[in-house]
C-alpha cells in the first residue's frame, strides 16, 4: 500500500520547463483541450505525456544534394531557423508523433524537395558561386517551405545555405577560370606599369629638353646683354673721346 501510494504521489504532478509545453494522454487518448505550459501541474498519474519545444530552434541537413542543368552535383549544408506553435501541439501529437517525427515528416521531406528544385533552376553549378543566387535561393526556398507547411504549426523564420561543395570537375574548371582571370589582371598590370613608365619617361624628356630651352635662352639673352654693354661701353668712350677733343681745341682757341 505504501509503495502503491508512494508511487502514485510521484506521478500525480508534472513540471514543464521554461520554453517547452506537454501533451497528455490517458489510454492512447491525447487531450487535444489542455496543453500544459511552464510551471507545476497536479495531473492524473495514469497519463502520459510527450514534450515539445517551443523555443526558436534549427534544422540542419548537412551535404544535402543540389542538382543543376549541367547535370553536376554539388552539395550544401542547410539550417532552418523555426519554432513550434505550443497550442497546436496536441494535434502534432495525433498527426505525426513524437517531436522528433514532426520535424522528420513536414522539415526533412519538404526542405530536401525544394532544395533541390531550386538548384535545377540554376543553368550550372558554378551559379552556386554567386552570392546573389544563393540568397535568391534561400529566400524562394523559405517562402515555399513555409506554404508547403502552412497550418502544421511551425513558423519558418530564415534558412540558411552554407558550406557549398562543388562537383570535382565544376571545382577545377572554377579553378582554371581563377587563374586565366589572374593571369589577365597580371597582363593588364604590367601593361599599365608599362604605360606608366612610358608617361614617366616622355616627362623626363621633356623636362629635360624644356631644362635646355631655358638654357639656351639664359645664354642668348646673356650674350645680348653683354653685346649690349659692349655697345654701350663703346659708345661712352667714343663720345669721351669727342668731348676731349671739343674741350682741347676750345682751350686752344
């Protein structure tokens, strides 16, 4: 009798955690009325009960397969931020099962189908290599998995595509394009430094050239000026010269 009791006060309350709630079933049965939601709960000890999180929770698929038109295969991991809605986890319980089943029968199976119809709009796999395409992809790929699961009680908030791995053969003609574009730019680059030197030189010539212009101007105007002077000097003794002679025969007469 004690024991019976004992038992049965230990299974008369259930406590459900911050962030989660619980279904009941007695029999198989499942109360589709009351969800319990945090907190201490005095409960029929012949019940059972399933937890669910209704916290922002993620969905990840690692290496999931992303066909394209060019028939290569590349693969991706895919995380789905969501979160459940408590209230209708009673017909969760009755539709698909443990939490567990939930996500495995509405997330995977959907997530998996759009994904890859998604990639098969992509002309190659090299497409994949665009961030542009990748977040087109990721936001058709939430739009449409949240009408496929409209009414099932999740609430899809962001997917996320990551970690993109190419087909080898996509990989090494990625690799071949990188490297003609490098070598490309290279060219380009040494014929803008040759450009450049060229420009350098021609200014050199002509600061040069224009250095010897001045030159020869400084020198021709030098040369006028002392020819100027010379004039000058001469001129100047000359009319010395004639005053002399103008002041000698004045004296003498």
């Amino acid at each position: 009798v004690v024991a019976c009791t004992g038992t049965l006060a230990l299974n008369s309350y259930t406590v459900v955690q911050e962030g989660d709630v619980k279904v009941q079933s007695l029999f198989g049965k499942v109360n589709q009325t009351e969800v319990l939601t945090a907190g201490f709960h005095p409960v029929n000890p012949l019940k059972s009960f399933d937890t669910y999180s209704i916290r922002n929770d993620k969905y990840e698929v690692s290496g999931l397969n992303v066909p394209t038109q060019d028939r290569f295969n590349s693969t991706a991991n895919v995380t789905v931020m969501y979160n459940i809605d408590g209230k209708l986890s009673p017909a969760i319980k009755t539709n698909y099962g443990t939490s567990d089943q939930y996500i495995d029968k509405t997330l995977r199976q959907q997530l998996r189908s759009i994904i890859r119809d998604e990639g098969r709009k992509l002309q190659d796999s090299r497409s994949l290599a665009v961030s542009d395409n990748v977040a087109l992809m990721q936001q058709n790929t939430k739009s449409r998995l949240t009408a496929a699961i409209d009414g099932t009680g999740i609430t899809i908030h962001e997917v996320l595509i990551q970690d993109i791995t190419f087909d080898p053969r996509i990989t090494k003609q990625i690799l071949a394009t990188q490297q003609r574009i490098q070598q490309e730019e290279a060219k380009k680059s040494e014929e803008r430094q040759a450009t450049t030197n060229a420009l350098i030189a021609k200014a050199e010539a002509e600061g040069a050239a224009n250095r010897k212009m001045e030159a020869a101007k400084a020198e021709a105007f030098r040369a006028v000026k002392e020819a100027e002077g010379r004039k000058t000097a001469a001129i100047a003794e000359a009319e010395g010269k004639a005053q002399a002679r103008t002041l000698a025969a004045t004296a003498e007469a």
